[in-house]
C-alpha cells in the first residue's frame, strides 16, 4: 500500500523538472537553439553547513545514502554540479552530487554520518513539443564503506535506461517547471555486503519525475521522485523521494531544508530474514552554512 502511495504522490503532484539551457516560453515551447551564446552551461554550488539530522528505520535501511545517517549535529561538505550542451533538437545533461559529513561524539573520534555520490546523465532528442526520447546512465555510490572494511566506493549501482518524456517550462515570475519520464532500465549493484539477489543485473520499468520553482527572490524548491520494478518480478519496487528547500539569507549564507525517503518492496528470490524491504527509511536534514555559486 505504502509504495502505491508514494506513486499516487508523485503522479498527481508533477514531480520532475530540469533547466534545460536558455529554455523559455509558454509551457509547450521547445528548447531554443543556444549556438549565439554556445552551447554549454555549467551551474555548480559548493557549500558547508552545520545541521542536524532526522532518521527513520536507518539502520535497516536499503538506500546506502539512508543507512549511512545518524541522528546528531555535524558538519557536512556538499557538491552539487550540472553541465548541460543544447542545440535544439539535442541536448545533453549532466549532474553531480557529492556530500560528505562527520560527527565527533563527547569521548570518541571523528566518524562519518553522511556519505553520498550520486551522478546522472541524460542525452535527449526533442521531436515535437514538449515531447523527447532519451538515453539515460548513472552511478550512485559512497566515499567510503560499511565497517569494518571501509572499501572505498562500496556498494556501487550502475544503471542505463532508454525511453520517452514531457519537459514543460513556464514563463512565469515562478520560473515553475516539470518533466517526467518512462522508460525501461537496466542496473546492476557491486559490494561486498550484497546479497545474492542483488549482484545480478537487474532489468525494468523506471518512471521518474520532477517538479521545481523559485516562487521568490532568494528562495528556491524542487521535489523529485523514481521508481523502478524488475520485468522478472513486477510486485519488486523500489521508489526513492528527494527534495530541497533553500532560501539564500545572504550572499554566502544559505538556509537548506532536505528529506529523502526510500521505500523498497521485497524481491521474490528475498531470504526470510533479510532486513530493509518492506519499510519506509527517511532522512531529514536542517543546514545552515556558507555556500558558493560557479
């Protein structure tokens, strides 16, 4: 019921959105050609913050993001990066997103509580408009391991996906756009601690989108969601829910609000006493820090 839910949520509420470059213009307008100003982009933010961390069913969790977290104020050192090239009808985008935290507790030493990698890439073919076919490929992965070993990069998921889409953009004060996309996707996972039915390559149906705006100056949100469900195994989902709200107090100084859930049904090959399916993991975040625009 609970991963229905989180379908029924993302569908109704329109949750994808990506700039694509110098893109403006009623809801159903292309991507413009950008050759007079060149065709790439680049939109990085590097920030350091102090917050405090909310989780729910972390430990047992399956999103390696999730189940690195604890419940603490720390410090975290955060990436996030977009390079984008557009010459209508093409375009092609990429993201980075790289965070890392440590907490020192009272009588110990510094110890990780948020350690993330996550980059996504996407080539898109816009026909008519607002629609476009695409290639997509990613890798979501960690810095550093579980204990005990600490392996860097452990565990790593590798996925492809090919399919079509909508991108809406509204020339508004709002700046408000959406896009969603369904496709069919292959992934595979590497770690050490992966169980059997995890290592081997995983094909599927994967739907996901986003919705984000800047209602304000100084303020900006966006909440996405992906889901994704084996071909061999329809009632295996997993659904991942990310959003942000940033408001920019000063001109280094920023104010971030961050959640991100994940929820994953059991597979059928899945042991009796495997943990983290069937339950929803969460991670909300508060910062406050410095930030810097490039």
């Amino acid at each position: 019921m609970l991963r229905h839910a989180f379908l029924i949520c993302a569908v109704s509420t329109g949750l994808y959105a990506e700039d694509l470059v110098n893109a403006v213009g009623p809801a159903d307008k292309a991507p413009v050609d950008v050759e007079a100003d060149g065709p790439w982009s680049f939109d990085a933010t590097l920030g350091a913050f102090f917050r405090n961390v909310a989780t729910k069913n972390a430990d047992t969790s399956r999103d390696s993001p999730i189940n690195g977290s604890a419940e603490t104020i720390s410090y975290l050192v955060k990436f996030d990066g977009k390079l984008t090239w557009a010459s209508d009808p093409h375009s092609v985008e990429q993201t980075l997103i790289a965070r890392f935290g440590r907490e020192k507790p009272e009588d110990g030493p510094w110890v990780e509580n948020t350690d993330e990698i996550d980059y996504e890439g996407a080539y898109k073919y816009h026909f008519t408009p607002p629609h476009f076919t695409y290639g997509a490929w990613g890798l979501e992965t960690v810095f550093t391991g579980v204990e005990p070993d600490r392996e860097p990069f452990d565990p790593a998921t590798a996925k492809l996906s090919a399919g079509y889409g909508q991108k809406h953009i509204w020339e508004d004060e709002a700046k408000r756009s959406w896009e969603w996309r369904i496709g069919a996707r292959a992934q595979r996972t590497w770690g050490r601690r992966q169980g059997d039915e995890n290592r081997d390559i995983e094909t599927g149906a994967e739907f996901w989108t986003r919705y984000e705006a800047e209602p304000m100056e100084k303020v900006r949100w966006w909440v996405q969601y992906e889901a994704f469900s084996e071909f061999e195994d329809l009632g295996h989902i997993s659904n991942l829910l990310t959003g942000a709200f940033t408001y920019q107090l000063m001109e280094y100084l920023s104010l971030q609000l961050t959640v991100r859930g994940y929820y994953e049904s059991a597979p059928d090959e899945a042991s009796s006493d495997a943990i983290g399916y069937d339950e929803l993991s969460l991670r909300q975040e508060s910062l406050i820090g410095l930030t810097y625009q490039f």
